[in-house]
C-alpha cells in the first residue's frame, strides 16, 4: 500500500497495522482486538479519521501542536530547505544556514543567560543529552564526584534510559532495571493527590524541602543536578503551589546544584511564557527542548545552555563526545524556524496569556461544579479535572485506579474530543491558535462527556 491514500477500508488499515506495527506505549493484545483509530488528515484544531468523524485535538497532537495542523508556512519553509539543502550534519566543525539562525532565534527567546542549544532529534534525547553533559560540565569544573541526579517520583522525562531514569514513573523502572545507578527520586508536588491535611502552601514547603533533605543526605559535593518539569505534564498536569518553585530555587543556590528545567510540553508558549522556567521566575541551568519546537511538524529537540554551564563546554579545552547524526538537522530547523515565525507573528504566546488562556479557564473552571469533578485547574492552555467518587473528599478515590479515566477518555472521543486520561484525571493541552468558539466547544463537549460517564458509572455500581 502507498503511505497517503486512505482508499483502504478500516478495517483492512487496521488488520495491517495489528500484523505488523507496534505501538508505543501500547497493550498491543488489547489494541490489536480492538483495532487502532486511523488519523487520516487534520486542519488547524481538527483532526479527521477514516470513517469522516471530525474530532478536536484536545491535546494538540501530544502535547505539541502549538500553531495547529496544516499551516502552509511549515510545509513551504521544509519544502525549499529539502531542495537546497536536505541534509549535513553538524559534527567535524561544519554548518548550515539553518542551524545557526535557529540557535540565534533561540538564544533570543530564551531568558539573558542561556544564549547556546545542542541539538538532538527528541525530548528523550535532548534528556540523555543533560544526563551526560551534567558530568562533564562538573568534570570539567575539577568536581567529577558530582554526579548524582535528582529527579522526582511520577516526573516524566521520556522513555529512553537517561530519560526513563529521571523520570520517576515507577512502572517503566520496572520494566529494563531501571533507574540507572546515580539517580534518585523525591515525591511531587502534587497537593490534591497528596496534601493530606496541610494548605497548599505549607505543602509545596515540605515537598521542596525534600529536595534539601535529599541532597543533604547524599552531600552536595556528590550531587550533580535536579531536573523537573516545571509543570508536570504526563504526570497529570500537576501545578506545584506558587510556595514551591522558590523555595526550590533557594536550596538549590545554597548547594551549588545544577537546576535542569524539562521545558519539553511546557516550552514555547503553553503557560503563556516562552518557557515554563520564565512563569515561575527559574533561571535553569539547561533546559531540555523538543515537541513545540517545531509544533510536531517534523522532530527535532534540543538542550538549552546557560552561560555558566557552556562557558565549561567552550572556553575550556576538552571534547564532549557526544552527538547524533541528525544534530541540528537542516530540514528541521527550517520548520522550527517557520514554527517560530507564526508564534512571534500572530503573537501565540502573549494570546495564551491574555486572551485564550484566561478565556479557556474561565469556562474550563465551571466545570468543578459538576458533580464527578474534585478539582479543575488550568494555567495558560494546559488543565486538568480530578475525577473523585466523593465530591468534597480529596482522600477518596475510585477503586482500581485508572479505569474511570479510562471510560471518559473513551466517551470524550465518541463525542468528538481527544483528551488525554492520566490516573482518573482528565487532561487538555490544546493547540495555542485554538478560537474563542472551539473554547466553547471544549468546554461544552467536556461537559456532555461528563454527564455520559456519570451515567455509566451510576449504572455499573461505581456511585452510590
Ligand atoms: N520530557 C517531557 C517533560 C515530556 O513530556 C519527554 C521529555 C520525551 O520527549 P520525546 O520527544 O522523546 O517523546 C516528554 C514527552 C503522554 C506523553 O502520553 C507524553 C510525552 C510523550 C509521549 C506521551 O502524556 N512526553
């Protein structure tokens, strides 16, 4: 069969694809029993499928379709890269037009003291990229003893084994004995999962303070960094207290310990900021980059460099034996750089912030009152809802945890809408040029969703 057509019924798409592509993160006996979904175009916040169903990208692709599908900018800029120059590579001191206006576009956007990237093809990547230029920046400072990570428990920093292993998802540790030695874990911030008693606040105190106790514990001089997602994303949009990300700052200057802020889903405008570290006034050491980048159009990832950690890397002889073939990529940077363009050009970030953001959250925060809901939350165009058995009750949650979710995922699409179930929370991170009426939309076929599932949990027992 060709790769474009869809002249091939589903259920002949769906066989091919059961017989021989694996997915990732995938049941693959359930799935292939069940047969996959098959995309077949999209258009702005729209996705199609084979059979014609038109279905709202809730989740802007994964995470990061920020200027939405099928803009021609994208596809003219990849297209004229192709003929001039599809490929090089960056390593043996060469370059191209590509690379470096990327890297001086994002030096630009980035905050005064990160001014250099180092170039890779995802975020898994750009994260094994930290895990080894971390120790060599501490090498290179005379402190090879510092080479100890410290990650969080449920952070997510992609699937390769760096990234498994700063990750904190317990489930894919258990799968290749993971985490490779040298890494270790605290708990999240995660108040209403968590929080037990305590105001938010004083929680996003005592959760920062395992970090000091943590590195304390182990002796600053052997610690090389933490990483964190600024909001956990994967996790289950988990925003930290405002308490938290200052008093994490605090500890880690007192230490000397390197502070790697995983900009992978909250980059490039998805709170409102350029990057997530920006919102909550972080200065990051690295900043791992890749799915907003270049709004998934085609991959590409990244680690932004601050001064003091690239000053080690260049004005200090040594090589960093490290690099991929497709570095810097110039097809790639090139759809960056149109990327880039429409988000400057049409002003996404700032309309995060001042307009669709707040608009979205207005409607988005009515539904804590239905019923099913424990909590909404949203910041910029990334939100949850707690999905709890007890309204009112934060200590109790539905038994076999992960199935509730599961069913409202599952009317979430039958009503045209892709969310994303993490636990018994549902997710939305939609495209950041997404219309006052798509808000709408959203917002109205969440709520429908909610009633359908409400129906079926009354119905099968689950409430009382
Ligand atoms: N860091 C963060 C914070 C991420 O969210 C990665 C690193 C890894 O990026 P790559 O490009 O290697 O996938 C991610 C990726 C989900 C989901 O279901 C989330 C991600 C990827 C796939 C699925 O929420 N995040």
């Amino acid at each position: 069969m060709t790769a474009q057509s869809n002249i091939y019924p589903t259920a002949a798409l769906q066989a091919l694809d059961a017989a021989h592509h694996l997915h990732p993160f995938s049941d693959m006996k359930s799935l292939n029993a069940e047969g996959s979904r098959v995309i077949t175009r999209a258009e702005g916040v729209w996705l199609y499928d084979s059979e014609g169903n038109r279905i709202m990208d809730g989740m802007a692709g994964l995470w990061c379709v920020q200027v939405g599908h099928g803009r021609t900018e994208i596809i003219e800029a990849v297209s004229k890269q192709m003929e001039e120059l599809a490929y090089y590579n960056t390593f043996f001191k060469t370059t191209h037009p590509p690379a470096v206006a990327l890297s001086e576009k994002l030096a630009k956007l980035a905050a005064p003291h990160i001014n250099r990237v180092f170039y890779c093809s995802s975020g898994s990547e750009a994260n094994d990229t930290v895990f080894r230029m971390a120790r060599f920046y501490w090498d290179q400072m005379g402190k090879p003893d510092k080479k100890v990570f410290i990650g969080r428990w449920n952070g997510y920093h992609g699937s390769t084994l760096a990234g498994t292993s700063l990750g904190g998802m317990k489930a894919m540790h258990g799968q290749g004995d993971l985490p490779v030695p040298g890494v270790r874990h605290i708990n999240q911030p995660y108040w209403f999962g968590e929080g037990g008693d305590m105001s938010p606040e004083e929680f996003g105190i005592q959760r920062a303070r395992e970090l000091e106790q943590m590195i304390d514990q182990i002796g600053e001089d052997k610690v090389a960094a933490f990483i964190a997602e600024p909001i956990q994303g994967a996790g289950g949009v988990i925003m930290p207290p405002d308490s938290y990300w200052p008093e994490v700052r605090r500890i880690l200057k007192e230490r000397d310990i390197l502070f790697i802020s995983d900009e992978v889903i909250c980059g490039f405008g998805r709170l409102g900021t350029w990057f997530g570290s920006d919102y909550y006034g972080m200065e990051p050491d690295m900043m791992p980059i890749a799915k907003g980048l270049t709004s998934g159009y085609l991959p590409m990832g990244g680690v932004m460099v601050s001064d003091r950690v690239s000053d080690a890397l260049v004005n200090k002889s040594g090589e960093f034996y490290h690099g991929y073939t497709y570095s810097g990529h110039p097809v790639c940077a090139a759809a960056a750089l149109a990327n880039l363009e429409i988000i400057e050009r049409e002003g996404l970030v700032d309309r995060v912030a001042n307009d669709i953001g707040p608009y979205l959250k207005s409607r988005w925060m009515t539904l804590a009152d239905h019923p099913l809901v424990g909590e909404a939350r949203m910041k910029g165009l990334v939100g949850a809802l707690e999905l709890v058995p007890e309204k009112g009750n934060r200590n109790k949650q539905f038994p076999d945890t992960g199935s509730v979710g599961t069913i409202c995922r599952d009317q979430s699409f039958k009503n045209g809408l892709v969310m994303r179930a993490v636990r018994d929370s549902m997710i939305i991170s939609p495209p950041l040029v997404l219309s006052h009426e798509e808000a709408d939309a959203l917002v109205d076929t969440t709520h429908k969703t909610l009633d359908a599932t409400h129906q079926i949990l009354k119905k099968d027992g689950w409430l009382v």
